[in-house]
C-alpha cells in the first residue's frame, strides 16, 4: 500500500511542479470541442453523448504517450522495475495519478463540453458520471499500450492504433449508460463491471509490458 | 506409454523447429489437398445444387463463404493469442513463430469476411455497411491484426517485438468474447447466430450441409498456408543451423 501512495505521490508532485504538461490534455480537449462546434455550427446541438465521449478517447489516447515516456528517459522505469516487486502496486499509483491528471478532469469538465455543444444539459449529468466510471478503464488500457510502445521511439500513431480497438467496448457500454434509453442501467452495470476487471487485471499486463520493455 | 506421456512428449516435439520442420511437409500438403477438394464440393454443391432462398434468393450463396472467412477470421486470433501465451510462459520458440506467420494471414481472412459481407450486406439490407455489433466487431479484429503487424515492425530488437506481440494479442482477445455476444447485446440489424453448439441449428439442413463441407474445407486450407508460412519462418530463422543447412544440401543433391 506504501508504495502505491509513494508512486500516486511523486507523480501529482512531478504534475504540479510542471503545469504546463499536465494541463494538455485538458486544453486539447476543450479544443476539439471547440473544433466539433465549429465544424457542425448548427448541428451540434443534435450530438448525442457519444461525440463527447469519443473526444476524451481521443484526448485519452494522446495523455498516454507521456505516461512512460519521462520514466524511460531518466531511468526512472528501470529503477521502479528494479525495485518494485510485485509490481502491481506501483503501476496502479502510476494510474492513479494519471487519472487524477488527465481523466477526473475530462469527466468535469464534460458538462461544459455539453453547454458548449448546445446539447440537452438534463444529459449532461449521466454523460459526467458514465465518464468518471469510463475514464479509468480507458487510462487502464493505454497504459498497456503506452508500456508496450515505451523504448519504441514511435508514440502517439502506433500506440493509438493498439489501444483503441480495444477501446470499443468502453465506448460502446458508456455511451449506451449515458443516454436516458432502455438498457441504460445494465450499461451503466457493465462499465462498473469492466471497471473492477480493469483495474484488477490490467496492471499486470502494464507490469508485463514494462519489463518486456526493459529487459535487453 | 499412456496418454499423458505421449501428450507431453508430442508437445516438445512441435516445439522444436527441426522436428516440426521434417515432420510437417506431409501435413501440409494432406491439408492442402484436403481442403482444396472439400472447398471444390462445398462450393459446387452450394452454389449449384441447392435450392434459393425464401427470402434471399441466389445472393445468399456468398455466405457460403462468408460464413467459413469469418469464423475462421475469430479462431485465428485465438489462435494466435494461445500461441502469445505459450510463449510468454514458456518461451517456445515455435509459438513466436506461429504468431509471426499466422498474424498476416489472419488479417487476409479477416479482410475477406468483410468484403463478402458487405457485398452480401447490399442487396439483402439494402446497404452493405450497417453499424452493426458484428460487423463492427469484425472491423475491430482487422485492426487488432494490424497493431500487431505494426507493433512487431516498430520494435526493433526481435525477441522483444515477439513478446510484447504476444502480450498484445493476449490482451486483445478481450474483443473475442464481445465479437461473439455482441449479439445478445444489442438487437441489431443481423440475424441472430443460426448456428450453435448444443443447439438445433435454426438453418435448413439442406444450407447446412454445403456449408459445413465448405468451412472444414477453409478450416484445412488455410491451416495448409500457416504451415507453409511456418516453414518459410524456420528457413529464415534457423538459416545458420546445422540440421537445416545439411537438409539443404540434401535437397540440392
């Protein structure tokens, strides 16, 4: 338990001395919302959830990339790989403050995307709440692909083609949870499920992934 | 020797690249030739001989293929995700070049269950591309085969780009499971499954037939071409052994 928090606890340092990083995510979504707006003009207003929850896949994808990458520079990851045993709770603390940083905020700030988009605001709490139980399992899988990609030098495209396929289900169970239609609650139940099973399992595989990375 | 001991001993034999390269030249073309006639009956039978559809009339005949690519286009990602795990286990050198050999294949097939759907899609839906959970999820097992193409091209050193291709198609296989209840999920434009173990099947004998024919038929063949695609790895990795250089030089003698 120590180390999750010591890793949860360095990360939100590293975070908060450097700002500036941290905060993209956050302004690259408002920008593509933004962009989504502008480019339908008076159609946004018909977007259902769905648009607003596959600019934070996006954005998701995109705050992946630097998950690793700063560890693997400075050696960090190999110390961490070193030391760490089992590795389970250090790379959950990792994706807890990444959450923290690029997901709890997407989540927030998604009522403003809606307000933005002219969207119904009585959707607007549904689609928040969906996104806070979709968002870690999102940060969960690219951790996979960010770890499997880290001595690559090849980010952002690459990674994004290996995670998001398998982003598909997320998407599909959380856009059926935030709409107000049949079949919303069972949704919401299995995004909660894939939740759990996200959290339990994947940071084996980012362990994996990581000493697959790491070890020649 | 019992059962268990020869299991044991038949797993570390294919495990070897010498042994599976002598042994699975027979294999190869009885799978060939098997699949080669049972795909010419089913085809000619299925397309000639059976009545048309009630509803559907001649076009359903492209499903006699469809049907085969897609099924196989699932079981070779599982394939291919048993084989990720083998190695990431044990290692075995033969599941990393299962993997290499079968990803591109996979991806062929895959490619095909598309197309043919489609084409099939547009006169019997009206259009051919509907977003539908299985067509969607079939689309999805296109490009899980391509990130692991692209995965294993972006790592350079190749032992590493075999593991982390074999974590990746480990955790892929996530999609396998909503490909196959995709179905019961949502209640969409495609037919329900008409065919499932422990089930009658819900499709006239007179299809099922054909069909069956037909996919134990793509089933063989393309098992034929991963084996050869098998062999040609074996040739590539193994160029500096001993076995396969005297091998040769039997060949050219």
């Amino acid at each position: 338990m120590s180390v999750f928090f010591a890793q949860l606890r360095r990360d939100l340092l590293i975070a908060i001395r450097d700002r500036s990083e941290a905060a993209n995510p956050i302004a690259f979504f408002l920008l593509a919302v933004l962009l989504l707006g502008l480019g339908l003009g008076r159609d946004a207003g018909t977007l259902g959830p769905g648009a607003i929850w596959v600019l934070a896949l996006f954005a998701n994808v995109l705050a992946a990339e630097g998950l690793f990458r700063r560890d693997h520079e400075d050696g960090t990851l190999e110390q961490m790989l070193v030391r760490a045993r089992p590795l389970f709770p250090a790379v959950l603390g990792k994706l807890a403050a990444h959450w923290l940083l690029a997901g709890l905020p997407l989540a927030a700030l998604s009522p403003l995307a809606v307000f933005f988009l002219h969207g119904s605001m009585a959707g607007a709490t549904p689609l928040c709440g969906t996104l806070l139980l979709g968002t870690p399992i999102l940060a969960a899988l690219s951790a996979i692909g960010a770890a499997l990609t880290v001595g690559t030098g090849r980010g952002g495209m690459l990674l994004a083609i290996l995670v998001m396929p398998l982003y598909v289900p997320v998407l599909v169970f959380g856009v059926g949870a935030a709409k107000a239609a049949d079949g919303a609650a069972f949704a919401q139940l299995m995004l909660a499920a894939m939740l759990v099973a996200a959290l339990t399992t994947a940071p084996f595989a980012v362990g994996k992934a990581l000493s697959i990375s790491q070890e020649y | 020797m019992g059962l268990g001991s020869w299991a044991k001993r038949a797993f570390h034999r294919t495990g070897s690249p010498r042994w599976f390269f002598a042994g699975s030249r027979r294999w190869m073309i009885g799978l060939y030739t098997l699949g080669i006639a049972l795909i010419l009956v089913g085809s000619i039978w299925g397309l000639g001989f059976v009545p048309p559809e009630r509803y559907q009339g001649d076009s359903f005949r492209i499903l006699f293929v469809h049907v085969p690519a897609a099924s196989l286009a699932q079981t070779m990602y599982i394939a291919i995700a048993v084989a990720g795990l083998v190695y990431l286990v044990w290692r075995m050198k033969m599941a990393e070049m299962l993997i290499a050999a079968a990803a591109p294949i996979g991806m062929a097939v895959t490619a095909a269950a598309l197309a043919t759907g489609i084409i099939w899609g547009m006169p019997t839906w009206g259009k051919g591309w509907v977003w539908d959970a299985r067509t969607v999820s079939t689309l999805v097992l296109l490009l899980l085969f391509f990130g692991l193409q692209a995965l294993r091209q972006a790592i350079a050193h190749p032992e590493r780009a075999a593991l982390a291709v074999s974590l990746l198609a480990v955790v892929g296989v996530v999609n396998i499971p909503i490909i196959k209840y995709s179905v019961e999920w949502f209640t969409t434009l495609h037919q329900p499954p008409s065919i499932e173990i422990g089930k009658r099947p819900t499709i006239a004998s007179v299809y099922l037939w054909p069909l069956a024919v037909n996919a134990l038929g793509y089933y063989c063949f393309v098992a034929g071409v991963v084996i050869a695609a098998l062999r040609v790895r074996i040739v590539e990795r193994e160029a500096n052994a001993e076995w396969l250089r005297s091998w040769l030089a039997k060949q050219e003698r």
